[in-house]
C-alpha cells in the first residue's frame, strides 16, 4: 500500500527504465535528497539543478525540443509563478509553429493547502495552469491515479503538468486501489525504496515489479454513485468531498462524487451524464475562486444544461485572499474544509428551484 | 575590438577566407538586405503588419550561418536564433521567399501558417527551434538542447543568438550559470550581437559594464567581443568559438558589435538611419580595392535580387490566407504524428 510519494517515485522509475524518460531534476531532487518530497529518490535519471526555476523550466524545454522526455521540478508551485511566460511558451511551440515541433516534458510541482505551509506553500495552482493552453493538465488524489496519470504525462508528446496535491502525498490507498505488483505490506514497501536515514551513499532502492498504468487525460472517476447531487472535484479536496457525502448519506443526501483527474482535457461528458441525472451541481477546489476552473465548470454546466438544473449550480472554493496564513485558524478559513464541504453539497441538494 | 579570452581558443582565428568564400558571402549579405528592405516595403504597402529584422547585422549572420551544422538531430547544431537572425537562415540555404510569406501571414507561411511575426523562423528538420518575440528565453531553453548534446557526445552544439538590451533579462543570467555548471558544462556557443540599443533605449543608459563578454569571466567562460561589422572577422572568430565549443564542450560567448539600420522595427518607423556603420558598404569597399568584384557587378547583384523579390512578393500577395477555423489545428500534437528524433 504505497502513498502518494511512493507512487510518483515507481512511476518515475518504471519510466526510466521502459519509456525512455531521460531526466528528472529540479532543486534538491538528486541524491542525496531526492527531492523536498522525497519523490524522486533511487532514480538514476535524477539530478540537482541550479536553484533557479527559469533555468529548469527552460531546460525542460529544450530537452523536449531535442527528444528527450523529461520531467522537471519545481520545488513548490508558489515558486512557479516567475515561470509563467516559459510555460506559455513551452504551450505555444507546437501551435505557433503549426505543427512543426512538439515538446514532450513534465512539469511536476506540488500544490495546494493542508500543511499548515504558510504563504508560499500553500498556493493552488490549478486556475493558472488552466489558463495556460497547449498543456496537459493532471492532479491526483490516490496513489494508483499519480502513478498512471504521471506515466500518461510522462509518454505524452506535448507539455504536460503534473500537480501533486501536497496534504496527500503521505495519504495512503485504500484497498483495492493499490497498484499491482507493489507489496501489500507497507513497511515492506517501505524497507524496498524508502532511502534509510543518514549516509545513503552505498543504498539502493529494490523496485518492486509494476506494471505501465496509462491513465488516459480527460476521464475522470466516479467515486461514489449519487441521485441526489453531483460533485465535482479534485486534488486535495476530493477525499473531503467523498466523506462529506458519506455522511450525508446517512441524512438521506445521496450525492455523486466526481473526481475530475485531469483538468485538461477534462471529461465534460461524466459531468454531463451526471448533472443531467440529478440536476444539481457542486463544483469543489482550493484555489481562489475567482476566475477559478470550476467557474469556467459552472459557465458551460449553465450553457448546456440549463433546463436539467433543479437549482443553481454553485462553486466552494478557496476565498480571494492574497495568501494563505499560517495560523490554523486562517487555514481554515481560507480553503474548503470537509464542514463547509459537506454543508455546501446539503444546500445545493435541498435548495428549492 | 579588445579580447576577454580566458584561454585561447584552439585554433589561432588569422587564416585567410579564400575569394569564392568572399564572394559567396557578399551574396548572401546583398541577398538579405535586399530580402528585408523587400519586407521593409510589404509592411509599407499593406502587405503585413508588423515587420522586425536584422538589416545591418548580415556582416556577423551569414558567417554564421555558413558555419552552422545544419541537420536534424543531437550530431547537428541547434540554433536558438533570434528575430533578426534573417541572414544566417539564408546562408543555411532558406528560401527568402518563405520569409516574405510570414511577413504576409498567409497560410503557406512554412514557418508557422501565418501565425507569427515575420523573421519568427521554425525548421524542425535544420533543428531551428521556433523563434519567439520574447526577449531571452531562448538562452535558458537552449540549455535543455545543450543536455542532450552533451549527453549524447559527437560534435553538434547549441548556438544561441540575442540582443544587448535583452542580456538584462535574468534568463541570460541562467545561462551563464547553467551552462558552466562544474557537474556539466555544455556546448553552447552564446551569441550576443549588440547593436547598443534596446527600441529606443541606449545601452549606454542602462548598462554599466564595459563589455557584455566580461561577464563570461565570472564563470570561467571563454568569452570575446568582436566586430560583428567585418565579415572576415566574424567568419574568423565564429569559426574558432565554434570548434572550441565543439571540441571541448564547454561554452562560449561572443559579443558581436553590429549595427542597426532601420531602428528596432516597424513600430518605431523602420526608416533607414544614416549614423550607423552598414557592413554591406564597408565590405563592398574592400572588395573593390580587391578587384574582387566591380561597382557595377555589385549593384548589378543588387538589382538582380530586388528584381528576384518584387516578383516573389507579387505571388505572395495572392496566395491564400488562413482559414479562420484553423485555430483549433495543432494545439497538440497527436502521437501518430511524432516524428522520428522527437
């Protein structure tokens, strides 16, 4: 039963050994560390760069343009925003040259609340990746989804983004969910591709023997079956959402739980099928809220589905505040939280059209 | 021009360039200031909207692009050029009237389907990376390329070319860090041709180091400024920066001093200027002292190609612009069409 951390680490792994993944690197992500997160440790394509976001996602571009498929880091998406125009770019270099080039590389960051991380560790990213065409756009909530999900990124031919919720790297699968080949027993897990404590210098990871999991971009997951309303989610929030309605469901509230997975392509069609089957709409994320992706959701739920809707769909979603504060309390209030989450999926289930 | 030479490069740059390289290179500068005062004229007939080039800089690009490696793939140069790099795309052997097509932004525009700015170049099978009106990523992606040559060994390298005024961006900056990584150093030649302005901005404002090349000193760089006006010189000294690069692996950077012969770009009038040194008539005068050629094959050279262009731009006037549906065409790349190198 691997957590999410471990499962980024055996997808980068089975990609390096199987589909030609040539380099993994950002700050800190080579030995001895390997990574913030501990993502990338044992991987033998792993290496230190420059503390320097510009110089890696630049890089990362260059070696998608030479062919070799790359996944870089960075450290925190809080210290991606100086990027933004070399991600532009990076989306642009197949369409502005009208199919001359394409770029395949992974960007992976970590994003989100729910770490008490203070201001520049705790921004989403998710509404300014949307923003950006011409990228691929992943965000697990399971392990068994970071492990196919970034493998899909990984083979893709075009830039791709993989943001990884940060208060569920640790978060283990459920079972069922586990990814084939890897040892039931976490601590046996652990004991083959944890890095031990200390001088690391003669350690090497034993790789259990895992299958490819492409997740394909653009279906999404229903996580719990619902008459009642729909929710849609994804990232650290959705775990959140699928509770929520657990407990509701105890109050008679039957609530059908989306988790989106990639926010582009995004699987509008499951979203359709489902709003159109209970005529209600919830659209949950950390991120500001506004201009936030599930604004964009509720626009075309609005568009398309207008006389389906038994009542107004509605957005939770982070509050439009510069940051978010340290102090628990702050936290708190700043990002959807399960009560909030689950007295936003009671309103939109009993409001009166 | 004064040298920053760290260690001498390893071939002594005084060889003689033989007269049919002279001559071959005289073509290929009046071919490309022909070409852009041909776009110069679309833009002021209508037939564009925006022009930005490189007139006054043919002395240091066409050598430079007589000595690119041209091909696709690592054993091959990548060149990470810049929107006045017009000359060097014609001595790697463009079709000048490629250009006029993305001047005009029609849909046989090879370069990008009408979709870019002309002189925005994009060649996938000479590994010309697509050219962006953003000031200086194109140092820091040329970084990624560097990688995978340096990986991948032989002697291909990656050539970066950009302005003065954008050597203030941090991204020039990361590059001097990263490609003279001790863990790695890359086979990068750095290209900066300094024409001392930034649109209407004078260097001499704005910057106070001497010497742009001095900055290489900082990461143990081989570094020089030379002048990007002579021709023989610049065909010399990218000569010997690029066989350093290439044999040794590591980077070089060369300032080129150049002029700039119609301001910045159509938006600042794109009038010709008459205080600016221009390379083609102080290499013409050499060649006449030379007896290589005479006033009058020169300017019939000339003719013949403004001749050559004023036809071309008549057909390119005709031929189709873009449909507007066509948006929606390569935002991606499907993976049946990957091909091979990518």
């Amino acid at each position: 039963m691997s957590t999410m951390v471990q499962a980024i680490r055996m997808a980068l792994h089975v990609a390096e050994e199987r589909h030609d993944l040539t380099d993994v690197f950002g700050e800190d992500v080579g030995p001895p560390l390997g990574g913030a997160f501990t993502a990338t440790q044992g991987i033998k394509v792993a290496w230190n760069s420059p503390l320097d976001e510009r110089g890696i996602v630049g890089a990362s571009i260059g070696l998608g343009l030479a062919g070799c498929r790359n996944v870089a880091e960075i450290q925190f998406c809080d210290y991606a925003f100086n990027t933004i125009d070399l991600m532009k770019l990076a989306g642009l270099q197949t369409w502005s040259t009208n199919g001359d080039w394409n770029c395949p590389m992974t960007i992976i960051t970590p994003v989100g609340a729910g770490i008490r991380g203070s201001i520049y560790h705790s921004h989403s990213f998710d509404a300014t990746a949307t923003h950006i065409p011409g990228f691929k756009i992943a965000i697990p909530s399971t392990p068994r989804d970071a492990y196919g999900l970034l493998l899909s990124c990984i083979v893709d031919p075009n830039p791709c983004m993989f943001l990884v919720p940060k208060a569920l790297m640790r978060v283990r699968s459920q079972p069922g969910e586990e990814i084939p080949g890897e040892p039931g027993d976490e601590r046996a897990l652990s004991k083959m591709i944890d890095a031990p404590l200390g001088d690391r210098a003669k350690w090497q990871p034993q790789w259990p023997d895992t299958p490819d999991i492409f997740i394909p971009f653009g279906e999404a997951r229903t996580v719990r079956r619902g008459r009642d309303v729909t929710v849609v989610s994804y990232g650290r929030t959705l775990p959140s959402c699928k509770k929520a309605a657990d407990e509701l469901g105890q109050e008679g509230i039957e609530a059908e739980v989306i988790d989106l997975r990639s926010l582009h392509p995004y699987d509008w069609p499951r979203i359709r099928e489902s709003v159109k089957h209970t005529g209600r709409a919830l659209f949950v994320n950390e991120d500001t809220e506004v201009t936030n992706f599930g604004e964009h959701l509720i626009r075309r739920t609005v568009e398309e589905l207008f006389y389906d809707l038994l009542a107004p769909p509605r957005l939770l979603a982070g509050a439009f505040v510069p940051g978010v504060g340290l102090s628990d309390s702050l936290e708190m209030a700043s990002v959807p939280q399960l009560p909030r989450i689950r007295d936003a999926i009671r309103q939109v289930a009993q409001q009166q059209a | 021009m004064s040298t920053t030479s760290l260690r001498p490069v390893s071939r002594t740059p005084d060889v003689e360039l033989s007269p049919e390289l002279l001559l071959r290179i005289h073509d290929l500068m009046v071919k490309s200031r022909v070409l852009e005062e041909r776009l110069i004229a679309m833009y002021k007939q209508g037939d564009g909207f925006f022009w930005i080039g490189g007139p006054g800089e043919e002395a240091f690009n066409v050598p430079l692009g007589l000595l690119v490696n041209k091909g696709r793939g690592l054993q091959y140069d990548y060149c990470h050029f810049h929107y006045r790099n017009s000359a060097t795309l014609l001595a790697m052997g463009a079709d000048p009237v490629n250009t006029m097509r993305q001047m005009k932004n029609t849909a046989t525009d090879p370069y990008s389907g009408g979709r870019n700015f002309v002189n925005h170049y994009s060649i996938f099978e000479w590994n010309v990376v697509p050219v962006t009106s953003t000031i200086e990523p194109q140092y820091v992606i040329g970084v990624g390329t560097a990688l995978a040559q340096k990986r991948a060994g032989g002697r291909g390298i990656t050539v970066v070319t950009g302005g003065d005024a954008g050597t203030a961006e941090g991204d020039f900056a990361s590059c001097l860090i990263w490609c003279s990584r001790p863990a790695n150093p890359l086979p990068m030649l750095l290209v900066v041709t300094n024409n001392k302005w930034g649109i209407s901005t004078p260097w001499s404002g704005q910057h106070g180091e001497k010497r742009i090349s001095d900055r290489g000193k900082s990461f143990g760089i081989e570094s020089k400024t030379i002048d990007g006006n002579d021709p023989e010189v610049s065909y010399r000294e990218i000569s010997a920066a690029m066989e350093y690069v290439r044999s040794e692996r590591r980077p070089f950077l060369l300032e080129a001093m150049v002029s700039r012969l119609y301001g910045h770009s159509s938006a600042s009038g794109a009038n010709a200027v008459a205080d600016e040194a221009d390379c083609l008539k102080g290499f013409e005068k050499k060649l006449e002292e030379r007896k290589l050629l005479t006033r009058q094959q020169m300017d019939d050279l000339r003719h013949k190609y403004a001749q050559e262009l004023q036809e071309a731009h008549r057909k390119v006037r005709q031929e189709p612009q873009p449909k507007g549906d066509s948006i929606y065409q390569n935002v991606f790349l499907d993976r049946d069409k990957v091909r091979e190198g990518r």
